[in-house]
C-alpha cells in the first residue's frame, strides 16, 4: 500500500496516461456514473466554446489529475490544443505513456476524453493559456509536423524526468521542446534543450521527501539517476510540470490570455483574470457560473 501511495504521487507530477483512459497509473480504473459523464461532457463543451471563440490557432492547455495539494501544485499534464489539423476542432496533441508497451507515444484526444483524465469525477480542473499570433502560428505548425513532434520524442519515459537532461523525458517536457523547436529552431532535443536553458526555463524544484524518492527503486516510469545529485540530497526533484509552462509562456509572451474552468458543485465556473479558481471550485465574485443541474 505505501509502494502504491508513493508511486501514484510521483507520476501525477508528470501525468502518466494510458490512451484511451484517465491518467491513472497502470493498474487502476475510475468507475464514472452516468452523471458524471455526462457533467464532464458539459465541462468540455464549456471549455471547447470558450476556445472556438479566442480567434487562438493553438493554445496550451493543462488538467488536474491526482491531488497534489501537499506539493502546492493543481495541475499535473499538459497538452497543445489545435483549433484544427487533428480529427476534431479543438482537439490536444499529447505525450502519454503506454503502460501495457511501457514505451511513450504521441495520442490525439478530443477534449471530453481529454477532462475525463481526473482521478476526481466530481471536481476537476483545466487551464488554457491563449498565446498571441507570434506564438501560436509556429507552434501548432510545430505540433501538426508529425515527424518533428516525434522527433522529439525521447524513447525512454520517466515521470520525474529532470528538464536538462536527454535521458528520459516526461509529458510535459515534450510540450517544454515543442515549444522550442517552434519558437527557437530546435531540432533535436539536445538543442531545444539548450534553447530553453538560455531563455530562462527554470522549472520550480518539488520539495519530496526521501521516502517518495524511494519509489524510484519499485516503479518503471520513475528514475532519479538523470538529476542532479545536490538537488537530491536537498530533498528537491527538478521537473516540468504545467505551471513551468505557463510561467515561462507568460514570461515571455506578457499578452498571453490565461483562463481557468473547472466543475464541482455550483456548476462549471470559470474565470478570464489568469487568477487560479477558488479550491472545491467554490465560486467567487467575478467568476462566470455555468449550471449543470
């Protein structure tokens, strides 16, 4: 049981994903009601409204998964979202993780089946980061390049994988040097790499004590040897989650147009500040309220 704990808490922070199903692990399912399905379908449509309307071509866009409120952090996977060139207007562009292959590989998904990928049917989370012209042009021409998104790809998957380093790569990562290639010209991962260190991508270290760092040894999509061993010592595990992204995306492109939905209990809420939703998605003043009920 505490194997399992550990392990569930160190691949949210990277979103290990199955296709076709929630990014859940490797051995868990999530039962939804017809209700919740249903309310999630909704959720979609609200977001998919919101994107149709930006006039964006791309957008980055990022899901809640496992709670990982003790590490501060409210999204674990993020995706590109096309206004087209996939099989639907809005669908996402991902890295996921085959669990049955364990090996990683790029998956379209419309965006229902995209929220669905929560561990929470009830109350759940998305991000959409609108970029400018500038950005979004080169980077759904990026995304749709299917050689160049594979090209990218690393062979070896690892939840945890360290920003700066070649050995392994996680999903968000993979958003990380698509961004690269399509902004800087990086054509390999050494060279987007290079590209994002010296535009300043600092992803925030995660504060994770010994005995998360211990399902390293136990789980095949976790690996510690591609960090630096200071950081280690220190108790700190450097990788990209959605929050990096926006951060740096936000950093360097100051017009981009950051919004936040998410469904509990009132209803679908959402908000057009770049200000995060309020938790248990309660609303507050100035939030929009969708009911669902």
């Amino acid at each position: 049981m505490i194997r399992r704990l550990l392990a569930a808490a160190l691949l949210a922070l990277a979103g290990v994903a199955q296709a076709g199903s929630p990014p859940r692990g490797c051995d868990r399912q999530l039962e939804i009601s017809a209700t919740q399905q249903d309310q999630l379908l909704r959720f979609a449509a609200v977001i998919r409204n919101a994107l149709a309307t930006s006039g964006a071509e791309a957008a980055l866009i990022a899901r809640s998964g496992t709670d990982l409120s003790r590490f501060g952090l409210r999204f674990s996977h993020a995706a590109i979202a096309l206004a087209e060139g996939l099989d639907t207007p809005w669908a996402v562009r991902q890295l996921y993780y085959a669990c049955a292959e364990r090996a990683p590989r790029l998956y379209d998904q419309g965006l229902a089946g995209f929220v669905t990928g929560s561990d929470d049917a009830d109350v759940g989370y998305v991000s959409v980061l609108l970029l400018p012209p500038e950005a979004a042009a080169p980077l759904a021409a990026a995304a749709r390049d299917k050689r160049l998104a594979l090209g990218l790809l690393n062979a070896r998957y690892s939840a945890n994988a360290y920003p700066f380093s070649t050995d392994y790569q996680n999903c968000n990562q993979w958003v990380a040097e698509l961004i690269a290639a399509a902004v800087g010209g990086a054509t390999s991962r050494e060279a987007a790499q290079a590209w994002l260190r010296r535009e300043g991508y600092a992803p925030q270290p995660v504060q994770a004590s010994p005995l998360l760092m211990v399902a390293g040894r136990f789980v095949p999509w976790l690996h510690f040897n591609d960090h630096p061993v200071e950081q280690l010592d220190a108790g700190a595990v450097q990788t990209s989650l959605p929050a990096s992204l926006e951060a740096f995306a936000l950093q360097r492109w100051p017009t981009a147009r950051r919004l936040e939905f998410c469904h509990g209990p009132q209803g679908v809420l959402s908000r057009d500040d770049g200000q995060p939703l309020a938790a248990g998605c309660v609303s507050q003043p100035g939030d929009s309220v969708t009911r669902l009920n």
